[in-house]
C-alpha cells in the first residue's frame, strides 16, 4: 500500500484499532487511486468503538482550551502554519493520488491552508473581538462578548479534503472550541496529513481530534449531544438528513455547504475572449468537482453560435491525464471514482432523452494507467425547463450546458430557476446590468467577469436555498463557532439612590 493509516486521533496520540479483541474493529474501507486502479493506496479500519473515545478527549479538551488566551492560540495555529508549509508537498501529492485532481491543483490547495491562517487570524478575529458600547442605558455601559459552543465536528469533502475542512477548524479552534474532524471516507490519508500537522504544532491534549469511517461514524457523532457545533460540506441530501438529526437539539449549531447548480451570463456586450477562458475554467476545473462549477450559461442569443463554436474547439483540445505520473501537464485528472462516472453518465444520456441538443458527449476513456477518466460534454437547450431532471440536477462532472436569452431579465429568471443558490457570474462591459444581477439573483455569491468557481478567504462564501443554511463560511466561518452574551455594566448605586428607587430603607 501506498499509504500508511495510523487510526484515529485522539487524547493526543493515534489509536489504531486490531482486528481481535475488545477494540476489534466492525469493519474496513479500501482505496485505489482513481488515476490508476492498480495503485491501492490504503485500507482503513472503522471502529464505532471510538467515538465514545474522541467525544470524551473532545469535551475534556474544551474544559482547558476555552481558558487559553487569544495569544496561545494565535502562537499555535501560527506553529501549524509553519509545520503545512512545510509539509504541502507531501499534502499536494496525497490530495492529487486519492481524488485525482492534477498535481499544480493539488499544490494551489495546500498552499491555501497555509494562508488560511493569516486570514482567519488577521481578518475573522476581528469579528468575534469583545465590543463595548458605552451608555447603552442611563448610567451603564454594555458589552458583548463571544464565547466558544464547544465541541465542534467537522465533516469534510473528498473534492478539498483538507483547504475547506481547515477553513472550518482553524476557525473553531481560534474562537475557543475543540474540534473532530471527520475526513471523506475518499480521501483519509489527507485528512490524516492535516491533523498531524496539528499535532506537530503542539496543540493541548484534547483539543484536536480525528476519526475516519463510514457515513455511521458520522451519524453517531451528529447526534452526540456533546457535539455543539456541525460544519458539514457535501450534497444537499445529507444536508437535510443532518438537520433531521439534530432539529430537536437547539444547543447545537449546524453550518451547511451544499451543492449548487451555478449560472454564467454572457450578455452581449461582454468580453468575448474572457468569458471564453473564465467559462472554460469554471466548467471543467476539478473535473467538474467543485460546488461552484458552472452548470449553465445563460447566453445572449446574439452570441449562442460563434461562442458555442470556439468553445467546443477549445474544450476538444483539453489535456485529461494522470494527475502526477503525465507527459504534458493535464488541465482535467479523473472523477473521484466508479460511482460518480456512473452517475456521469447516466445524466450524459438523461439530456440525450429529454430532447436537449447534444455539442460534444461525455464519454469515459482509457489511459495509460486504468482510471476514471471521462471528457466534458456540452449541451445547447432551447430554453429552461423546470421539468428537466437534467438542468436542474447537480451533475458533480464537467458538463456545460447553454441556454439562450433575449434579455437580462431572462437570464436572471435561469438562474434563478433551480433549487439551488450558491453562485453566479456575470459577463458584461456594463455594470449597470451587474448590478441588476446583484440585486435580483438569489445566490450566496455573484461575481463580475469572473467565473463562477473560486472565492476570497477575506469574504463569505455560502450560499441560499438548498446551498446552504445561512452560515457562510471563508472569513464568516467564525460566526457560526460562537454565542453572543450580553452584559450590563452598571457602578454599584449608592443606598440613598436605592432607597430612593424602592422606597425600602438601607
């Protein structure tokens, strides 16, 4: 095996479970890199056993960390900082090999949790700072101070195993609470990475604490009422099956990242060779594996034929190979794994049955090495149709599919049309017609010829409707790994002004 699983982490050390005995585990998962079948990278063993372990080191963790002081803090997370940079190669090539994105993308990820760090420290602490507002009534002062939730689990996606997990938990730990992080069952080894940069950095026992396993580890930890605080970044459906488990639990805090089936709009005065380049890389970046890609392209019907044309061009000549092990530097690794071509696939045809025009098919391909590698594919559509399951799924692959539109209101009602609401762009010289996007579309982020994929760590990122649940992440994670308390600063009356008040005598 390529890689070494060293277990769970917890009370400071790495647990790993035996196959015999009283901490015999219950079951194990395997991985092959999806850029070459015969690579098997490592098994995992899953033992249920533990999460009554890291919930007890998590809690006991809190009771001392929530003490320490913003400097002790800052002082370790800037000691993690130094331990990633030093270690992102090693991070950027266990990202590329578990879920198949190209090594230069690989390096760009761990190069952001890296940075992540200044950002969280210079920009998200500044929101959570103690505030004072003086003469909030006759004679007091008031005050506001944040105070962490406690326990905080983080779930992570295999599509950014370890840059959307750490946003969370640098986050959590800066405000005070202890973390346990729950890696993709995909992409374990990076997680794994991730929390040995911590341990490296000296974090008190307790305070960082990891558990890999199946969709029932995570169930049993969700529900734990230890847990204050959920940061979940995956698909809409286990979205709603974590609010369904803790609904009846208003202590704790659940903060969603969800899919998103993202619009472009090329209006008809846009900048011809930028949106081409900008909708090339927000369509097939991550193999289409970002919950920002963009889905849909509302294009103004005067462009539909030369656009479509030079796209096609360009999309035939990407490069789709091996991750880390090419001839030429590929734009384009594989999908995750079997499932998701499947699923690729089977939407591939869905458009074909549905009557939408087809440009260029989806196909799965070979390479040198056997993997799960597939071509984009384009689509035309004559006009949205809210019945379609095709233009109102989240594919989670590179598809790219064009919808004409004669005006700008008609491009906002596309991209308004799904279920979704987590990011938009807008391909214009005018910024009057941006604006009018800004202020109609419903989506966490709209951009200005800029594609739809990508943010800044220094705003929130999140979206609206079933993208998310109003805890945007980015610079905002931290709102959501605290509670406000209010106080009244009042100096001690005197006894005449008491008994003046109340009639009673002191």
């Amino acid at each position: 095996m390529r890689f070494s699983i060293k277990g769970n982490y917890f009370n400071n050390q790495f647990h790993l479970s035996s196959t015999t005995g009283i901490d015999a585990i219950e079951n194990e998962i395997e991985r092959y890199s999806p850029a070459d079948l015969d690579l098997h990278l490592w098994n995992i063993p899953v033992n249920y056993r533990h999460v009554d372990n890291v919930l007890d080191s998590a809690q006991a963790g809190f009771a001392t960390w929530r003490k320490s002081s913003i400097e002790k803090r800052v002082e370790l997370l800037k000691r993690f900082q130094e331990v990633a940079l030093s270690r992102s190669n090693e991070i950027a090539e266990a990202i590329s090999l578990e879920m198949g994105k190209p090594l230069w993308e690989a390096k760009t990820e761990a190069a952001s949790i890296v940075a992540k760090v200044t950002v969280t420290v210079q920009d998200s602490l500044a929101r959570i700072q103690k505030k004072t507002i003086a003469g909030v009534m006759d004679g007091t002062d008031g005050h506001v101070t944040f105070k962490p939730i406690g326990p905080c689990l983080v779930i992570g996606p295999f599509n950014f195993p370890c840059h959307l997990a750490n946003g969370q938990i640098t986050s959590a730990l800066l405000a005070g609470n202890t973390i346990i992080f729950k890696p993709s069952e995909k992409t374990a080894y990076s997680g794994q990475l991730l929390i040995e940069c911590f341990h490296q950095a000296g974090f008190p026992d307790g305070v960082i604490n990891l558990i890999q396993g199946d969709g029932e580890v995570a169930r049993r930890l969700v529900k734990d009422r230890r847990v204050r605080g959920v940061f979940f970044t995956g698909s809409k459906e286990v979205g709603h099956n974590i609010l369904k488990s803790t609904y009846h639990d208003l202590g704790k805090l659940v903060a969603l990242e969800l899919g998103g089936k993202n619009t472009s709009i090329l209006h008809k005065d846009c900048d011809f060779d930028l949106a081409l380049g900008e909708t090339l890389k927000g369509s097939f970046l991550t193999t289409g594996q970002r919950c920002t890609s963009t889905s849909i392209v509302a294009i103004h019907r005067s462009l539909v034929s030369p656009f479509i044309e030079k796209f096609h061009e360009l999309t035939k000549k990407i490069i789709i190979d091996h991750p880390i092990d090419h001839v030429k530097t590929p734009f384009m690794g594989p999908l995750v794994d079997q499932r998701a071509v499947d699923s690729y696939l089977t939407f591939v045809g869905m458009a074909k049955r549905e009557g939408i025009e087809e440009i260029m098919r989806g196909k799965q391909i070979e390479r040198k090495t056997k993997g799960h590698y597939i071509t984009p594919s384009i689509h035309l559509a004559e006009k949205f149709n809210p019945s379609s399951i095709f233009l109102t799924s989240e594919i989670f692959g590179p598809n790219c599919t064009f919808i004409p539109y004669d005006t700008i209101e008609e491009a906002i009602q596309i991209a308004n049309s799904t279920e979704y609401g987590l990011a938009a762009s807008v391909f214009s010289k005018d910024r009057a017609v941006f604006q009018e996007c800004v202020e109609n579309i419903d989506s966490g982020l709209v951009n200005f010829n800029r594609s739809t994929v990508g943010a800044s760590a220094k705003l929130p990122f999140g979206g609206v409707k079933n993208s998310g649940n109003y805890r945007p992440a980015a610079v905002a994670t931290i709102d959501a790994c605290v509670y406000q308390m209010a106080s009244l600063d009042c100096p001690a009356p005197k006894a005449e002004d008491i008994t003046k008040m109340t009639g009673l005598d002191f």
